[in-house]
C-alpha cells in the first residue's frame, strides 16, 4: 500500500470550514495536506446560500481572518454582496457559488497548502488515543497517510468517528436529526415582477412571528443587496390543493445570485435521512431530484416572474445540516448562543440565527401531505465558541471545524451556519498547526498563545467595539 509521508497536519473535507482550516495551518507554518472527496473546495457554501451572520444582529463584526479574506477575494469579482441588517437573519450578505468556489482555490495555491483531491477518508490508525496515519482511498487504491496533528471538516465527523472519539448524533434523547434539502439554482427569471407580486401579497412575506416594526417590508428587502425572501405559503396552499405539489414543506426561500439572473431555491425537503448512511443518503439524492422536477414546475405555474425559468444546476450533493455532533470538554448550548456568552478560551464567533428546520416530521405518505416549516431567531450579540468545543474527547491529536464541533443540537441550529463554519475552521487549522509545531496536544496548547496567533490572524475573537453597520 503507497504511504504518502511529509505531512505535520492533514485536514479531512475541503468544504465550508475545511478548505479555512488548511489555509491557517498551512499559513501558520506547518506542512499541510487536504484531503477531499470532490474536485472541488467549498462544500455546502458553494450551494449558493446567503451567508447569514456574518456581523450580528446588532450589526457587530462576527467572522474576520481567512473567512473574511475569502469574501472579500469574491467581492472583487462581484461575487460576495455588502453585508446587510435584516430583521430575521441578523444580517445577511449573497454570493455567488463559483465565486466563492474559484477563489478559495486561489486562496489555497497561494497559501502552501497541498491538496489531494478525488480521495475519501476511509479510516484511521490510531495507536491508544493518538491517530497515527489516515487511511484514504482514491483512483490508485488505498493509501496511508501520516501526520502530527488531524482536523476533522468532514461535516459528519468521520475521522473522529473512526479514530474512537466521542460523539453523540443528532437531538438529545431522540436521536432525531433535522431534514436534508437539496438547494438548487434556477435561471430565466424576472424578479422585478416577483417583488411586485410580494408587495401586492403581502400574506406570502415571511414575517417572523411577534415582529411588529415596519423593517419588514418587501420595499425594504428588494432595497437592500442580495436579499430574497422566504415565504409563498399561499401559493404552496393552492398548488397543493389543486395536487401540483407534494413536498413535506409549506414555505420556500429564494436567494438572489450577485450579478447574476439567477436565484437559488430551498424548498426540497426529506425527513428521516441518516447522512452518514449511504442507502439514506441515495434515497435523500433519489427523493431531493425529483421534488425538484416537481419544484420547478410549481415555480412556472404559479410564482410571478418565473413563468420562463429553467434549472441552471443541480447541487454536487444533497444538503445535510445535522449528524454527528462530537463531544469536547464543554459543550455548547442554546442558551449560550441565545445570552451572547463569553468563554475565556474563546477562539472563534458565531452569530448564525438559531435555525432549526422541522424535525420530527413523520415520513410523509403518497398524496398530499401538510409540511412543516422552520423555526428561526436572530442573534442579537455574537458568541463566543471555546476551543474546548473543538476539541473532541477520546483522540489526543486531533481538532474540528464546521458543523459537527461539540454543540448541542439547538446550539448546532445556529453554529452550522457558514460564517461560523468559516470561523470554526479557521481556529481548528491554527490550533492543529500550533500543536504539530509545538510538538503537544491540541489541548496542551496555551490557550493565551492560541488567541494571540488568531488575533494576528485577523480572526474575530472577542465582540469588536465598533458596530460595522447600524
Ligand atoms: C440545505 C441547507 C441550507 C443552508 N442554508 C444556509 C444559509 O442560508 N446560510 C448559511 O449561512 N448557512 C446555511 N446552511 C448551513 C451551512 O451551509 C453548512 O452547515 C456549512 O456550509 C457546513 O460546512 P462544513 O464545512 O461543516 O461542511 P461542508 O461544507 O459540507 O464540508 C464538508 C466537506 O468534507 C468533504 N467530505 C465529507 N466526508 C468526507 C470523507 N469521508 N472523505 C473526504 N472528504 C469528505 C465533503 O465533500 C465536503 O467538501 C445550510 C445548510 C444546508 C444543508
């Protein structure tokens, strides 16, 4: 069996957090590799979704460093929006998917990190708690590759799954998890006709429960840069009625792609899917792809302004937002993400609203059945996210970012999203290298040493004093 050898940390998944993560190793220092299973970096960003929580609520900077540097490498491509205030999200920027995905690779040839691409992360070596070598599997067979230190941006918590770490899955008690949605983008739209349909309806408006202000209005969304809408319950009503719609979901979200004539559209939706087992998995791909087909033909019929459209692409894989969460020394809760807490070993923000689609939906039978929507609330106040979160119980050497950091599956409602995917995997990256150059654990590190390396990384740590917008 080939060993590749050379490496002082290896990063497994190359998506939202991963592709952050070998950056700041390799920036840091150490000899990085990063091991993907696309041809592709970005993950679950380059789906096209809206980066909700970039600042807070109250319009306080939540992500700097290399997620920031990312962003702004898209905006001069016209790829990234302003970041705007918006009453639901706390804040919300667009982007444009190949934007993202095409400077991330820049980023990443300029930055010293090496990448192996088609490569799956099959399993782990570990000699007591410490993994020695990953076992990986590609065009050439299988092939083991040694490191000093490991980060975990699979999405699902793989490497620590197989190097003995302790996790738990989904909700406490039940297991449950939140549904997968394949978000897929659609061209051949005239949204100016879309907006005008909303301001006469205003009933198919999103408008979060208990909100009172005037904020919420479609004159206010349109004015704003790359803001959609969620909503349409009652055109889902009538098309469900008239049987042209059977998705287990009552509302659907546009968002607006920059410089471009194209929205993406989250309304597929499938309950039940365990995204770490590949028969789930080809159903949720089987069921998503056909709700499109059948998304797409609700959209013709009856939203205004997408009589004419088309499907522009088909995302790379179905979207998953909950598996395993890993189990560190602390644990992050709904209420810290809630009271905006501190934590004296903080080393990233989130900011993220707390965004838990219906979980406990039965699965749906053939005809036509009610759906469910989501249950949403802004953050006011950015939190911070301890290192102890990225950390996992159980292995020596290795450290996580992106969605599947030691949370509880409230608290992962908002720490999924991917600002904080891009935070949390910035400081996995720079623990990991530090630790591998350092010739201790992840956890051995001093945390003050840690926080001084990501501030001289520009990464967001503390609540910055000045509001970047109001
Ligand atoms: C449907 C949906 C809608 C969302 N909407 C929003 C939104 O509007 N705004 C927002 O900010 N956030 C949103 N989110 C949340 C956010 O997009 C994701 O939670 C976040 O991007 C996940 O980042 P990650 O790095 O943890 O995982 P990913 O981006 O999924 O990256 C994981 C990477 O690891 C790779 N990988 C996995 N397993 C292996 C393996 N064994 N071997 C090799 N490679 C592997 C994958 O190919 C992938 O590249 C949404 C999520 C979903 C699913």
């Amino acid at each position: 069996m080939k060993i590749r050898q050379g490496y002082d940390v290896i990063v497994t998944g190359g998506g939202t957090a991963g592709a952050i993560a070998g950056i700041a190793a390799a920036r840091t220092g150490a000899r990085t590799l990063l091991v993907e299973q696309y041809g592709s970096l970005g993950g679950v960003l380059t789906l096209g979704m809206s980066l909700k929580g970039v600042n807070d609520g109250d319009g306080y900077k939540a992500l700097g460093g290399i997620g920031e540097e990312l962003i702004n490498g898209a905006r001069r491509i016209d790829g990234a929006t302003a970041v705007s205030h918006h009453p639901r999200h706390g804040s919300i920027m667009g982007q444009d998917p190949e934007a993202m995905k095409l400077t991330l690779m820049e980023m990443v040839s300029e930055s010293g990190l090496q990448l192996l691409l088609h490569t799956f992360l099959v399993d782990a070596l570990v000699d007591g708690q410490t993994i020695q070598a990953i076992r990986v599997a590609n065009k050439s067979g299988l092939e083991i590759i040694p490191a000093k230190c490991f980060v975990d941006c699979t999405g699902d918590a793989d490497l620590a799954a197989r190097a003995g770490g302790t996790f738990t899955y989904g909700r406490e008690g039940d297991a449950q998890v939140q549904p997968v949605s394949a978000i897929f983008r659609v061209g051949g739209i005239d949204l100016e006709k879309t907006w005008a349909y909303l301001e006469q309806h205003p009933e198919d408006c999103e408008t979060p429960v208990g909100y009172t202000g005037n904020e919420y209005s479609v004159a206010a969304f349109h004015a704003k840069p790359g803001v959609g809408m969620a909503g349409f319950r009652s055109l889902i009503r009538k098309a469900r009625a008239a049987g042209d719609y059977h998705i287990p979901r009552d509302d659907m979200g546009f968002n607006p792609l920059p410089g471009r004539r194209e929205v993406t559209i989250n309304i597929t939706r499938v309950h039940n899917i365990d995204g770490t087992n590949p028969d789930d998995l080809t159903r949720a791909e089987v069921e998503t792809q056909l709700q499109m087909l059948e998304a797409t033909r609700f959209l013709r019929k009856y939203l205004p302004g997408f009589e004419d459209c088309y499907v522009v692409s088909s995302p790379f894989q179905v979207g998953i937002r909950e598996t395993r969460h890993i189990q560190g020394s602390y644990v992050l809760t709904a209420e810290d993400v809630r009271a905006g807490r501190d934590f004296d070993d903080q080393v990233a923000r989130g900011a993220y609203p707390l965004d838990i689609h219906d979980v406990n939906k039965e699965v749906p039978k053939a005809g036509n059945v009610e759906g469910g929507g989501t249950d949403l609330s802004k953050i006011n106040r950015s939190y911070g996210i301890p290192a102890r979160c990225l950390i996992p119980l159980g292995v020596a050497n290795l450290t996580i970012g992106g969605r599947s950091l030691s949370a509880s599956h409230l608290a992962a409602g908002s720490a999924r999203g991917q600002p904080v995917c891009m935070a949390t995997g910035h400081a996995a990256g720079t623990i990991a290298a530090l630790s591998a150059l350092r010739g201790c654990s992840p956890a051995q590190l001093s945390i003050r040493d840690v926080q001084s390396v990501l501030r001289s990384q520009n990464a967001v740590i503390e609540r910055p004093n000045n509001q970047e917008e109001a």
